[in-house]
C-alpha cells in the first residue's frame, strides 16, 4: 500500500497539488521506515523533494535530497548518491 502512496503522491505533485502531494507522500514514507523498508523509504524522501522543487520551494526540496542522499549512502548506494548529488547541485543558483 506504501508504495501505491508514493507513486499517488507523485500524480498529485505533478498535477499541481504540492501540499496534498507532499502529505501523501509523508504518510508513505512513515509506513516505510515502519516497516523497516529502508530504500523505499529513501526513494520516497527523494520523491518529497521533487514536491516541494514542484511547489517552488528550492530550500525545503534541498533538504529533502540531502535527507534521500544520506538514506542512501547509509545504504551503501552509491549510483543514488550521485543522482542525489545531481538534483542538489540543479538547485543552486546558476
């Protein structure tokens, strides 16, 4: 059900409804770490900051990445570290 959560968070985002996104996200990403679903609930983090870049929110997204990328390097994931990486550095100003 979880993961479901995440993907309808995702489709709320992209539909514009950051806020409503951003909570059904949350409550995944909660059922996640629960039960003890750690990658899903890094992927689910990740998924919190693409909401709030959506939303126009560049601090928060950039928190939320950091977050995903520190879920992942204690993971040992490194391919998702780097794409964490990358959506950090996107957000800086050019």
């Amino acid at each position: 059900m979880a993961r479901a959560k995440v993907f309808l968070g995702e489709a709320q985002s992209l539909a514009g409804e950051h806020d409503v996104a951003a909570g059904t996200i949350n409550t995944a990403v909660q059922e996640f770490v629960r039960l003890g679903h750690r990658h899903w609930a890094a992927y689910g983090i990740e998924f919190l900051g693409q909401a709030a870049e959506r939303g126009n929110l560049p601090a928060l997204a950039a928190s939320w990445y950091a977050a995903s990328q520190d879920q992942y390097r204690n993971l040992g994931s490194s391919r998702d570290v780097e794409r964490l990486q990358s959506r950090l550095l996107a957000l800086l100003p050019g």
